[in-house]
C-alpha cells in the first residue's frame, strides 16, 4: 500500500471524495481512474498535483510520498 493510499483509507475517503477536496482547493476536475493509478504508483503526478494533494491530507504525507511511493515499500499485511 502506498502513502497516499494508506493516508486516504486511514481517513476512511474514498477516491471521489479526494477528488472533491482537490476541487475546493480550487484544481481542476481529477478523474478517479487517475488518482488509483496516482496512488497504485502505475501513473506519476505532476507535482503540483502532489503539492495539492499533501494539503488535502493536511501535510500528512509529502511530495516525495506521491511522486516516488517505489520508495516507501509496503510491508507484511499493507502489501494485500
């Protein structure tokens, strides 16, 4: 499980509902399909996209977690 993942189930958010914080932040409509591939680590996000992602997750996770998650290895029960 990557960070940004783990952040948003942590919180118990679904994909959509990241999808409409991003909005109030004022970033432009983010398909769902592409933040499960953001978050799967199959599709990089633009960094501002990150940057605006942390803020959704209230600095919780970090640019680096979104745009490199190979980096941050899951473990044990988290790889399911």
């Amino acid at each position: 499980m990557t960070p940004l993942k783990k952040a948003r189930t942590e919180r118990g958010w679904t994909l959509a509902d990241v999808s409409a914080r991003l909005a109030t932040l004022g970033v432009d409509q983010i398909d769902t399909g592409n933040l499960s591939r953001i978050e799967r680590g199959a599709q990089r996000a633009s960094t501002s996209l990150a940057e605006n992602l942390c803020r959704v997750f209230d600095n919780q996770i970090t640019e680096i977690h979104i745009l490199y998650p190979e980096r941050f290895p899951c473990t044990g029960e988290e790889a399911a």
